[in-house]
C-alpha cells in the first residue's frame, strides 16, 4: 500500500515537472489553453508580419502596373 502512495506521488511530480518544462498537456481540460495560446501567436506573428506582407504585394503591383 506504501509503495503504491509513493508512486502515486513521483507520477504527479513528474507530470508537473513535464508541464512546467513545456511539455504536452495531458488533460483534456488544458487542450482550450493550448488552442487559445497557439491562435494568440498566430495573431502575433500577423500583426508582426503584416507591414512586410503589404509592402510586399504593393511593389508587386507596381512592378505589374497594376493600381
């Protein structure tokens, strides 16, 4: 019965430790924070990006003449 308690106990710290050092989520109820935490970056990097993007497509458009 000690035995089993005691490794009870190293799986969670160990889960914890996991979670801590960026590893996967195991729990379902953690995915949404996942999916929420990828779509802000996904957000992010447009907002980052989206100066070079327009610049990008507007001297395209000059250079095909286009207006």
């Amino acid at each position: 019965m000690r035995d089993e308690v005691v490794s009870g106990g190293l799986e969670s710290q160990e889960l914890l430790g996991s979670l801590m050092r960026g590893g996967e989520a195991s729990g379902s109820w953690e995915k949404p924070h996942i999916l929420y935490g990828n779509f802000l970056d996904f957000i992010r990097y447009l907002v980052v990006w989206q100066p070079l993007i327009i610049a990008g497509v507007q001297f395209v458009n000059h250079l095909l003449g286009l207006e």
